[in-house]
C-alpha cells in the first residue's frame, strides 16, 4: 500500500487496523527516523524497548534471509505486541527481503510481531519498495524532505508545544537559517 502526502500524517497517527508492516524510505535518514519512531508508538504503544523490539540491519541477513521471518513469527514471551526493526543501509539482500514482505503480505496471520523497515533513497525499481507498495497489509512511505511551508507548519507546532511565542516576521527569518 503506497502512502503519499497529507495521508501519510493520518496513517502514522492511525494506521488501519490490518497493518502489519510498514517501510519508511527517502534521501532525509532523519525524517525517515522521526517518522518510523512516531508509526511505532502507533503500531506498538505498549512496546517493551528491553525486551520487545528486536532490531535487525541489512548485514544482519545477508548471511542468513530467513532471520527476518524467524523474528517475525516469534511469539513474545512477556505477551503484547512485538515489534521488529529493519534498518538497511544497502540493498544487498533485497530480493529475499522483498520475498518475505510478499509472504508476509499473503499471509499476515503467520506473523507475531509488527514491522518497521528504516531505509535511505530508494529507486522505483527496488524489489524492497515495490513489494511494500503493492501489499495490502504493508505500507510504503516516502519520507520526501519538507517543504517551506511544512517546515514551517512545524516549527510553530513544536515551538507551540513548547510554549513559545514568535511573531510572523521573526518567524519568516528564522525559517531560512534552519535549512540543511
């Protein structure tokens, strides 16, 4: 399931309910981060970071593609939601990955734990991103990097947050100097 624009800020607040993965990408490893960690207090919010989340890197299943749906389909111990974090740095072992996200997507029920894929630019033409974006209990979101107007739509939210007042002006000349 592909997610773009202003649908994506609705998905990582709530996702649908048959949601058991998802695949966060875009050139910004920030944005990427931020928002894997905001979809994660969503898909798990009773998550145990000691003992239920497992996190996996692309050279982690290189020697051995199977690990990801091993962890998948482990039953948690201590109960409640599982989660599994895949960071990929390179797309080495893509094809595997992208066959387990299809078997996944088939069939989410052999699946224990919920998915969170953290992966830096990726073209249309990676297996990764074309099997999360056909599933339909996979999402794939581009983490393009913000806008001005995003930006600033954020800033003002977080500077509200925090309970700090700034004029328009200031703002304005503010914004420029935050870029990069």
């Amino acid at each position: 399931m592909k997610v773009t624009g202003a649908r994506q800020n609705q998905f990582l607040s709530q996702p649908p309910h048959n949601i058991v993965g998802a695949l966060l990408f875009g050139p910004d490893r920030g944005l990427v981060k931020a928002r894997a960690a905001a979809l994660i207090t969503t898909l798990a919010p009773d998550i145990d970071p000691a003992f239920g989340a497992t996190v996996l890197t692309a050279d982690d299943l290189i020697t051995d593609p199977a690990r990801l749906m091993d962890v998948m389909s482990a039953m948690s111990l201590l109960g409640g939601t599982r989660l599994v974090r895949l960071r990929l740095d390179h797309e080495r072992s893509g094809a595997a990955i992208s066959k387990i996200l299809k078997e996944i997507d088939a069939d989410p029920s052999r699946v224990e734990a919920k998915l969170v894929i953290e992966a830096g630019d990726l073209s249309t033409r990676s297996t990764i991103r074309k099997a999360a974006e056909a599933g339909k209990n996979i999402a794939a979101l581009g983490c393009d990097p913000m806008g001005a107007r995003d930006r600033r739509q954020q800033i003002q939210s977080k500077l509200q947050e925090l309970g700090i007042g700034i004029s328009s002006d200031a703002l304005d000349l503010w914004i420029p100097l935050l870029e990069g």
